[in-house]
C-alpha cells in the first residue's frame, strides 16, 4: 500500500494495476508520497487550465476589438 502522508483524509482514485505500479515505483525512487504527487499533479492541472481559461479570455477580447 502507497505511504499516505496525514493531511490527505480520503480521496478515491481509480488506477489500473500498470498505473498503480507506475506510482508505487516512482513513490520509492523518488521518496515521494502518493499524496503529494496526487496534490502536486492537481497544481498542475489547474494551472494548466487556469492558463488555457486565460487565453481563450484573451482571444475573445481581441475578437471584440477587432
């Protein structure tokens, strides 16, 4: 079972067993939990979609200008 850090109560995560062993190895080599890689992937993907809402306001603003 992946090392579950404390501040992580409970989240449901459905991983395939190649996933799973993805994440266990990486969780050794790497000394990282799997909390913290699931909350540093979840900063990951807001920004990314922060930044994709941001282009998409920029693109609209110039479609009004223009």
């Amino acid at each position: 079972m992946p090392y579950v850090s404390k501040p992580m109560k409970l989240v449901t995560v459905w991983l395939t067993e190649e996933e799973k062993a993805m994440l266990d190895e990486l969780a050794r080599n790497r000394d990282v939990t799997l909390s913290n890689a699931v909350r540093e992937g979840l900063k990951l993907y807001f920004q990314d979609a922060r930044d994709w809402i941001e282009g998409r306001r920029g693109e609209s603003e110039e479609t009004r200008t223009a």
